[in-house]
C-alpha cells in the first residue's frame, strides 16, 4: 500500500464488491487525494473559470472524505481518527501540461465512481452508512459534470 497513488488506490477497489472499514479507510485517503487532485488541475488550465469549477470539486472531494469517516466511525460503533499513514495524501501524478482531452478521462472516472458509489450502498445494510454512500455517488455524477463544463471550455 505505500507505494499506491491516487489513480492505483481507485484501480484497487475497481471489483470491490461490499466496502468494509478497511476498503472504507482506502476510500478515505482516495477522496482526500481527490481534493488535492482537482486543486493541481485548477493550477496546471491556464482557464480563470475552469479552475474555478475544479475547485469546487476539490472542496467537495474534502466532504466525500469527512462521510467516510463518518461512515467508519458508524460501522466501529466509535469515533474513528485515521492513522497517521490513513492521513497521508496519496500522490497524485499528473503531466505537465493539461489539456482537454484529460478531461474526457475524468468525466468518465467521476461518473463511474458514481456506479461504484451506488453499488456499494446496494451492498450495505446500514441504513445512514448506505444513504452517506448514495450521497457520495450523486456527487461524483456533479463533478463530472463540472469536468464536463471545463472540457468544453478548453476545448473551445
């Protein structure tokens, strides 16, 4: 797991079929990568507004990671406090240069982590923990949306 980064963390859950505390935590440190994911693309567009939808994104991916802890804490019956290696960022490595056609791959990332998402909360049986996963997914679908609406502005 220590050398996994943003894009190998979400390849490794790709089949995973029930999220536990552990694929949970994973999750946890993906969308808190996600954050930072979104702010180096805001800084690499050369784009005043696309970056001003990216970061918006970034501050939700933020969010995404503050219910999964959530979620954890519900399933641990306690309050959890990730782990000082679970509050590493992930690396997140993106070329120099970012033009549009990045944004048709995060368009689809989004929209599948939104399938995920819901596959997960169909597997739970956790009623709120199920609900907190359905709100994650709908939120992806917006963001990719907002990539969308960088895309096409690039691209213009």
């Amino acid at each position: 797991m220590a050398d996994m980064n943003f894009f190998t963390a979400n390849a490794a859950l790709a089949g995973v079929e029930k999220l536990g505390v552990t694929e949970l935590a994973l999750m946890y440190r993906i969308e808190m990568a996600g954050e930072l994911f979104y702010n180096l693309l805001a800084e690499k567009v050369n784009n005043d507004q696309a970056a001003d939808l990216l970061r918006k994104n970034a501050v939700e991916e933020r969010g995404h990671a503050r219910r999964l802890a959530r979620m954890i804490s519900i399933l641990n019956g306690a309050e959890w406090t990730p782990s000082a290696e679970e509050q590493e960022l992930l690396e997140v490595p993106l070329p120099e240069e970012i033009d549009a056609q990045i944004f048709a791959g995060v368009v689809k990332g989004e929209l599948n982590g939104d399938a995920s998402y819901q596959r997960w909360a169909e597997a739970e049986t956790n009623e709120e923990v199920k609900r907190l996963l359905q709100l994650n997914g709908r939120e992806e679908t917006i963001h990719a949306g907002r990539a969308q609406q960088v895309f096409d502005l690039l691209s213009a």
